[in-house]
C-alpha cells in the first residue's frame, strides 16, 4: 500500500479507536494492529499530529503506580471522522472506476 495513503488511513484508524472511549498508546496499537500493522515509532507522531490539530487531547492518570498518558477524541476529531466517510465515498467511486 502507498506510504502516503496508509498514513492516511492510520490517522483515520487512530480517531476511530478513540471514538467510544480514551485510551493509551499500547491499547491503541492494540485496537488498530486488528486492521493495519502499526508500532510505537508510528503511533506517537501520529497522535501528536492529531494532538497539533486538536483532533485529540491528553490527560494523565495513574496506573500501577506509574502515570499513564491517555488520548481522548475532541469534537473536531470526531467531526474529522463524520468528513471521513464522504471522502471515503468518492474513493469507492475512484477505485471502482480502476477496477471496472
């Protein structure tokens, strides 16, 4: 798959995780991994980024002891994710396009 469009997707994969509940980054490795193959060097500059954009804002809390950092979807991520879906209709358009 293309870099630049996986990068797409993970970003997408990532605020769908987050969507029904806040959650740290190895639970999120976890969700997306299901669906696409990502590691710690991808994820934590894709939530940055998603941090940068307001998609995302983070809290700590502690856990065993040690603080854990959590992300948690902002209106604008899950706006962001409402966006997705008709974008995602033009590429179906596009990729049936291709295929037929």
């Amino acid at each position: 798959m293309d870099t630049q469009l996986k990068k797409g997707f993970l970003e997408l994969l990532v605020l769908a995780s987050l969507k029904t509940q806040a959650s740290y980054g190895y639970r999120i490795i976890q969700d997306v991994s299901s669906v696409m193959e990502i590691s710690e060097s991808t994820l934590y500059p894709i939530l940055k980024r998603l941090e940068l954009q307001n998609y995302v804002v983070t809290y700590t809390e502690e856990f065993n002891s040690r603080l854990r950092k959590y992300y948690q979807i902002t209106s604008s991520g899950i706006q962001r994710l409402k966006d997705c879906r008709e974008e995602f209709q033009e590429l179906i358009k596009i990729y049936d396009f291709i295929l037929n």
